[in-house]
C-alpha cells in the first residue's frame, strides 16, 4: 500500500514558476486569456479555456496563477 501511495505521489505533475508549485487543472491569466494549466513541457506550459479548446503553449515567466482547482471549471 506504501508502494501505491508513492507512485500516486510521483505521478503528479507540477511547474515550477517563481517560487510557486503549479499543477494541472490550476486557473492561470495568461497574455492570450484566463484558462487552466492542462500540460507542458520544459519552459513552457499549455493553457486551455473553460471549452478545453487549447490557448497556446506560454512561456512559463508569462503566466500568473489565479487560485488553486477547485474541480470545475468556470467560464
């Protein structure tokens, strides 16, 4: 049961920006809109609106965060 809880640890992803720990699904202002973190890659991170239509790959030095997921996403 350790071993589960270890893997469920590890496999979350999160971003590093400025200081603060980002995950998926986290409401996030970007210079293209206000949307969720929904992927990324090394520098950049993936933005997607309420539709889960894609805003663009966004440096991530250029987002802000907005507040923590609550689970649903508002438009």
């Amino acid at each position: 049961m350790l071993r589960k809880n270890r893997q469920k640890v590890h496999s979350k992803k999160r971003y590093l920006l400025s200081q603060k720990v980002l995950r998926k699904r986290l409401q996030v202002n970007s210079p293209k809109g206000i949307g969720h973190v929904s992927g990324d890659t090394e520098k950049q991170v993936s933005v997607s609106d309420a539709n889960w239509k894609r805003l663009g790959q966004i440096a991530s030095s250029k987002i802000q965060l907005i507040r923590r997921s609550n689970g649903l996403i508002v438009a």
